[in-house]
C-alpha cells in the first residue's frame, strides 16, 4: 500500500527502463501505476484523515511490521535488499 499526498496536482511521468533494475515486480507497479485505484479527493465522513500531525499508522503497524521484518530477514540474505 502506498500513500501518496498533495497540495497540488500530482501528474506522473511515464518510467524509463532504467528505473525497473530488472525487476518485474518494479516494471509492473511503474507501468500500471496510473491504471490502479487512487482516491482523488477526500470524504472526512469517511473516517480521519491522516496528516504529518494525526498519523496513527505508524503505532498501528509496529507489531507486524516488526514481524514481517524478522520474517523477511530469514528468507533472503543481506545482499539481497542493498540496490548498490
């Protein structure tokens, strides 16, 4: 999940193959970025908004974030998440 936000506009840039570093995974969220779901304007009926000074994500998500950190860490080797 991504969240993006802005006081202005967002307009994108189509991705340079170079951007991808061989990945398809990079590849298919770069080209099929514009075609997903984005909420284009907020409804505060809807529920809080999230803002840099009512962020409760991060005490929300510590506990499995921590998890699937650990998790993540046993799977693949140190090398594996340095992009140098």
């Amino acid at each position: 999940m991504v969240f993006i936000a802005s006081n202005s506009e967002l307009n994108y840039r189509n991705p340079e193959p170079q951007e991808f570093l061989e990945s398809e995974i990079r590849r298919d969220a770069f080209e099929n970025f514009q075609q997903r779901k984005i909420l284009q304007s907020l409804n505060p009926s809807v529920g809080k908004i999230l803002t840099d000074q009512e962020n409760e994500l991060d005490l929300m998500q510590k506990s499995t974030t921590q998890t699937h950190f650990s998790i993540m860490n046993q799977l693949f080797p140190v090398s594996f998440w340095i992009w140098c």
